[in-house]
C-alpha cells in the first residue's frame, strides 16, 4: 500500500530556533502533499497544501512566512517552523493521495515541543 | 455553521455490538466522503472512504452515504476492545475537490 514516511516523530527545540519536517511518499509519486497540525483534544486543521514545482497554498490565518513549505521533488516536501515558539508545540502531520478516487494516506506526524 | 460535524462523545458500546458514528456536512456539492481512525498520539489511518449514495461494506466497517441529506455514517459490527479509538470523519469540498476537510471525531470506548 501507499506509504508516507514523516521524520522526526519527535523533537524538542528551544524557542526561536528553526525545525523541519520532511515527509516523502516511498512508493508512489505525490504532486500535491497537505499539511495539517491538531492540538490536544482537537481535529485536524489543514494549514497548507504543497505542490510540486510551485509555491504552496495557505489556509487562512496560517503564516506562510513562519511555515516555510518545500516541494521540490515529486517524492519529498518539507515543512520548516521558523523562530518556534511554545504556542507552536502541536503535532504536526503530513498527507498525500495517491490517485484519484483513493484514500489519502497520512505520515506518522511529528510531535513539536518548543521549551 | 461547521463544514463537518460529529458528536464529539464519548460513544460506549459492549464489545460484540454494533457501533454507529454518524457525520453531517454542510457542502452539498462535496464529492468524496471518508472515515478515519485515530489511536492517542497517533497519526489517521483510513477505514473506508465512499463517493456513491448508498451502502459500502468492508468486514466489520459499513459506510452509509445520503446526499440528499448531507449525511455520512459508519457501523462497525460485533465491536472488539482494539476498535476504541477517535473516529474522523473527512470530506472533500466542490470547490477543491483535493482539500479534505475534518470533523472534530468521535470518540468510542469499547468495553469488554
């Protein structure tokens, strides 16, 4: 089946440092990837959708300018927080469809703390 | 008016019941519907999705889908301890038909 590979499950950074986030699809090739984050207790909210080869598209109220997205291969986006601070501690979660009239397949998230 | 509604729970059922979990949009022009499963702390993981009114059946999971009614369920039977989880429930805009939107889940304990 269809795999998303999200590194790193887990990290910890210190306040106002940068931290990315790399999700590829292992065996399909994906030209549009989503970005959601979810707090404790909530659902997931779409922050961006990634598209290979263009500038990514923000949802409202999510600054592109602090959650830089890189799509530059058609197996690997990238998600980097910049200047992380602790209200951005969340777990963060990456998506891909691999066709048409199929699921869309989700990474295992990564889990940010900024301490 | 949220895009996707659930109730939020929690939902107990006895193990060996049928558990019903049910999901309203307000997009009529939406196109694809699915339900996913989320243990604690981690990621989704797809159940079923459906796109035709009607019944869809998977093993223990049925998705029922009215359009008319903007209305999306699932029915797990004979429900077993391992199915206690988050259930969310996703649909696609007519707008974006890329976009998946997500209710806030249901939550079902199951108990032995």
């Amino acid at each position: 089946g269809a795999v998303v590979s999200q590194h790193p499950s887990r990290v910890i950074c210190k306040s106002g440092t940068s931290v990315k986030i790399e999700c590829r699809s292992l065996d399909f090739q994906a030209t549009t990837m989503f970005w959601y984050r979810q707090f404790p207790k909530q659902s997931l909210m779409l922050m961006a959708t990634s598209n290979e080869g263009s500038k990514a598209t923000y949802e409202q109220g999510v600054e592109k300018d602090k959650f830089l997205i890189n799509h530059a291969s058609l197996t690997l986006s990238t998600l980097t927080v910049t200047s992380a601070h602790p209200e951005d501690s969340s777990f963060y979660i990456c998506s891909a469809r691999v066709r048409v009239n199929y699921g869309y397949t989700f990474g295992s998230g990564t889990r940010l703390t900024v301490v | 008016q949220k895009e996707v509604e659930q109730n939020s729970g929690p939902l107990s059922v006895p193990e060996g019941a049928i558990a019903s979990l049910n999901c309203t949009y307000s997009d009529r022009g939406s196109q694809s519907f699915f339900w996913y499963r989320q243990y604690s702390g981690k990621s989704p993981e797809l159940i079923m999705f459906i796109y035709s009114n009607g019944d869809k059946e998977d093993g223990r999971f049925t998705a029922q889908l009215n359009k008319a009614s903007q209305y999306v369920s699932l029915l797990i039977r004979d429900s077993q301890p391992s199915d206690s989880a988050t259930y969310l429930c996703a649909v696609t805009g007519s707008y974006n038909t890329d976009k998946l939107i997500f209710g806030t889940g249901t939550r079902l304990q199951v108990f032995p």
